[in-house]
C-alpha cells in the first residue's frame, strides 16, 4: 500500500458519508431562496413601488450572498460570469460618467447651463436627474446579479432542471393568484392603491394587463420546456406492465402539464394584450415547431418516423389553430389601436437624437420627455412615465452606451442557447424554449416595458440563467455512477442508464 493511502481514507469516507450531499442541499436551499425573492416580487405589483422594490432587493439580494460560497468549477460557466462582471462595469461606468459633474460644458446637458444662468445650480452633469439616475441603478443591476445566480448555483444538469421547473412553478402560482383575484376578488387591493381587476383585462397582481401577459408568457415557456422534457424521457410501459393493467399506458405527468400549459395559454389571452398575446403565441408556437424539428427518434413512438418537415408543420397548425379558436378578443382590440405610442417613441427618438452619445440620463425619462412632448399628437393632459419602447427609452437615457450593452448581453444569451439547441439531447426542450423566450420578451420590449419592471426582470433573468446552465451542463467522462448522480442529484443516469464515461451531454 502507499504509503499515502491512509491518509486518504478519511476523505473518501467524508465524501462517501455526505459532504458532497450537504453542498446539493446548500445549492437547493439557495435556489429555493431565490426562487421565493422571485415570486415576492412577482406578487408584489412586481416591487415597482417603495417599500415593495426595496423589500425584493433584499430578498433576491440574500441568495446571491449566499451563492458566492459556492466554487465555480465549471469552466463555460466562469466565462459567462466574465461577460456578466464586463457588462456590469460597463454599466456602472457609464452611469458615473452621467452622475458626475462635467468640466467641459460641451459634454453635459444644456438644461444645467438654463440652471446656471437662471442661479440655481452651479454644476453640469451628463444626467438631467443625478439623483434619479443613482435611484435608477439596483433596478438595471437586479437582473444581471439574479442571472449570475442561477448560473452559480446550476452547475450540474440537476440543479440546472430544478431551477427552471421551480421557475415553472413560480409563474403557474402567480396565474393562479392572478386569476382568483381577478374572478373571486376583483375589488380586492393587492399591494397596490388599484383595485386588482378593472373591467375584463386580467391584471391580477400587476396594475397593468400587458405585464400580466409578459409574465404569463414567459411561465408558458418555462412550462412548456418541463413539459416536452418529461414527455420525451417517459418511461416506455414494459410487455408484462401491459398485460397487467392494459389501460394504464397514458403519461399522466405529461397530461398534467399539457394541461396547465393549456390554462396558461388561456389566461394569457384574457389579459387582451395584443403585442402580449400575439407574440406569445407566436413565438410559443416557433419553438414547438423548432422541437417538433429537432427532437430525436424514439423508439417504440410513432412520432419518430413522422419526417421533421411535416412534424414542425404540424406544430405551426396547432399554434394557429389556437390563435383562431380563441384569440376573438385580441382581434377585437386590433381595430382599437391608438397613435398615442406612436406619438411618445417619436418623442423619445428626439431626445435620444439631441444627446446620441452621451444621453439624457438612465431612468429620466419622466423628467426629459415633457421638453420633447407633442401636444398636437398626445394632447396637454396625462402623464407618461415610460416611453413603451424598452429600447427608445434605453437609448434615450443611456446614449450610444446601449448599443453596447445590449449587442453583449444578446450575444451571450444567443451564443449560450444555440450551443444547447445544437448539443443537448435528452435535454434540448430547455434551450429551445429558452429561446423562445428571449424572443417574446425582445420582441414585447418593442411596444411595452416588462423588463422595466423588477419583478419580472428578475423572472426572465432566472429563466434565461436556468436555460444556459442547462445548454452549458456537462458530464465529466469518466465519473464513476454512484458520483455522477450525487452531482446531478436525480439519482438515475440518462439514456437508459449508459455509462457516464460515454455520455457527454444530456
């Protein structure tokens, strides 16, 4: 013997006996911590208001503490926390850059020369509002900091698959609530001055019906990449389980949750948001067509002789025929469409084009679009708050800086998903609709605001953090069987039970 090998027995033992259990309960905790801040905030007219937002930042701020005890030992995930760590200096930079006065009055904005002159200040600033931009900052920094969380804590492809079903899980409670409030209890005031349903829009925890549909949208995802995940990985009946009970044979999970995803599908049509509804549906139904493309033969399922062509047609058909059976209320709503938008981006693309380098000032908007307001389009009565367009809005404040920030923020969501729609096998639902996802929210972020909202800013970046864990996850070949599930913590092995020294990628 060597003569080290005693002195290794006390470490296999401990490893044995369960330290490396008690970091799957740690990991597990965190996640369900975070998962609470999430559906916290969620419920919470998605924290838009002091003290709701400032109660979330510290919920959703404890797990991330608590996630640095965690060693990142994966090395596709240390690069994707670079590019987050890079994106925030970014940010952060650049809001100094707006906050701090300026010496040269070229680079600051002309309203502190009005102020100057008038003796009312005697400092220039890139930012309209310092003090707003400051107020602004845990708001655009909360998603980036839920987003390294979920990648820190889903390491393995079994805390990746827990994050994302609890994230499910989240969305589907958070309908049921909206739901209950809005039949049962619509003059019920739930966290906000507004009473929870007006008129026949659900709105439930939300004020506004189109954040409503943004979060139901994006739990249909999360719903639906657990629910083609369990179906494709059922367990094929054996002979003698036939002969014993011959009408046993349905997928009851896979029933369940098609039939949840169904419901959801429902509620987000009667939120009657039609860049919500519409875009859902759309983009629900491309990425069923993208699964239904995709998905692997297998055996003993009639499905798999289906040629992938006629497969993805067949999913493009069920999604219309959804849209067709009950999207009549959208349709009413198209005939009802308002200029008002229109009038506020026009004004916003102004603003954003007399300050296109340095802008007016993250989270000003409020403060900056009555000089650019067109009273001829939009009337002298009202107050808007947001510019509708996430994007307008982002440039308008942030300046040419945005273009930045988005392009790497994109490009790592991108660059993260594909690789798990080209890689993953038993688990390619989850990247794919994890696509689908970012889809529905860039494209709703064209005409609303979700991702202005902390709630569901966090929402979509556990999601989006979920789904590239998953698309990041690998098996360390080699890895005896008994390891491999303690690190996955399922406790069974993928593909039938192959050898996880031939297995790479779920």
């Amino acid at each position: 013997m060597r003569p080290d090998a005693n002195s290794r027995a006390p470490a296999r033992a401990a490893h044995r006996n369960g330290l490396i259990f008690s970091g799957l309960i740690y990991r597990r905790f965190c996640l369900l911590a975070l998962g609470a801040g999430i559906f916290l905030a969620l419920v919470m007219n998605g924290a838009t208001n002091a003290p709701y937002r400032q109660i979330a930042g510290f919920a959703l701020a404890l797990p991330a503490l608590m996630a640095l005890l965690v060693r990142v030992q994966h090395m596709p995930t240390r690069r994707t926390l670079r590019w987050v760590v890079a994106c925030l200096c970014v940010i952060l930079g650049w809001i100094a850059f707006q906050i701090l006065p300026m010496p040269i009055s070229a680079l600051a904005h002309p309203v502190w020369d009005e102020l100057i002159a008038l003796g009312l200040h005697d400092q220039r600033h890139v930012s309209i509002s310092p003090a707003r931009t400051v107020a602004a900052i845990p708001s655009l920094v909360l998603p980036f900091l839920v987003f390294a969380t979920m990648l820190i804590l889903c390491q393995t492809p079994g805390d990746a698959r827990f994050g994302w079903t609890l994230l499910a899980g989240i969305g589907a409670a958070v309908a049921v609530i909206s739901l209950g409030l809005h039949f049962f209890f619509p003059e019920t005031f739930f966290f906000t001055d507004v009473q929870s349903s007006r008129g026949t829009r659900l709105s439930g925890v939300f004020i506004n019906s189109n954040m409503t549909a943004s979060l139901l949208g994006m739990s249909a995802f999360a719903l639906a990449g657990v629910l083609f995940y369990h179906w494709d990985n059922r367990k094929p009946a054996s002979r003698d389980a036939l002969r014993a009970a011959p009408g046993n044979t349905l997928p009851v999970l896979p029933i369940l949750l098609a039939f949840g995803l169904f419901l959801l599908i429902i509620a987000l049509i009667i939120t009657r948001s039609r860049a919500g509804v519409t875009l859902g549906i759309v983009f629900l139904t491309l990425a069923m067509i993208v699964y239904a493309m995709t998905r692997p033969a297998r055996a003993g399922s009639g499905l798999g002789t289906v040629p992938p062509l006629y497969r993805g047609g067949l999913a493009g058909l069920g999604g219309l025929a959804v849209l067709l059976a009950f999207g009549e209320p959208i349709f009413l709503r198209f005939d009802a469409t308002s200029d008002a938008r229109v009038c506020v981006w026009a004004a916003t693309w102004a603003a954003f084009l007399d300050h296109p380098v340095t802008g007016s000032g993250f989270g000003t908007f409020a403060e900056m679009f009555p000089r650019y307001r067109d009273p001829d389009c939009l009337g002298t009565s009202g107050v808007w708050l947001r510019a509708h367009n996430s994007y307008v809005e982002f440039l308008a404040g942030f300046g040419m800086a945005a273009v930045v920030v988005l392009s790497l923020c994109i490009a790592v969501l991108w660059r993260s998903l594909r690789h798990g729609v080209r890689v993953r096998k038993t688990m390619k639902p989850y990247p794919i609709f994890a696509l689908g996802a970012l889809g529905f929210v860039a494209g709703h972020s064209f005409f609303d605001f979700p991702l202005q909202i902390p709630g569901i800013s966090a929402y979509f970046a556990a999601l989006m953090g979920a789904g590239c864990a998953i698309s990041m996850a690998e098996r360390v070949p080699g890895r005896s069987r008994r390891a491999d599930r303690r690190q996955d913590g399922s406790g069974r092995l993928p593909s039938g039970g192959a050898s996880p020294a031939r297995v790479h990628t779920q």
